[in-house]
C-alpha cells in the first residue's frame, strides 16, 4: 500500500510538517491569541445560555 502523493511534491524533499504539528498558533498574529481565546469563551457561554433556555422552554411546555 502507498500514499497517494500529491504532484506538487518534489520527490526526494523532506516533507514539511504542517504547523498545527509543530503547536503554532493556528490563524493570526501572537497578539491576537487573546481575543480569539476571549472570542471563543464568549461565544461558548452563548452557546451553554442558548441550550439552558431552550431546555427550560422545554419544561415549560411540558407541564
């Protein structure tokens, strides 16, 4: 069995590990990590408040 290689590959390169291999960040400047992370939390608790309601317009509509 062999990988298939894509044609853009030199053959005889080293291949390059892709930076999520190497734990860079994933997207952006360093000085942006905060925001995203800020971003992401934020958009989590969106998310759990979201769920919470929908749950409890659930109950409701039960009883």
């Amino acid at each position: 069995m062999s990988a298939a290689v894509p044609e853009s590959e030199i053959a005889g390169t080293q291949r390059k590990k892709h930076r999520h291999d190497l734990g860079h960040e994933d997207h952006g400047p360093v000085l942006a990590v905060r925001t995203t992370k800020a971003i992401q939390i934020l958009l989590g608790m969106w998310i759990a408040a979201t769920m919470l309601l929908v749950l409890v317009a659930l109950i409701d509509s039960a009883t």
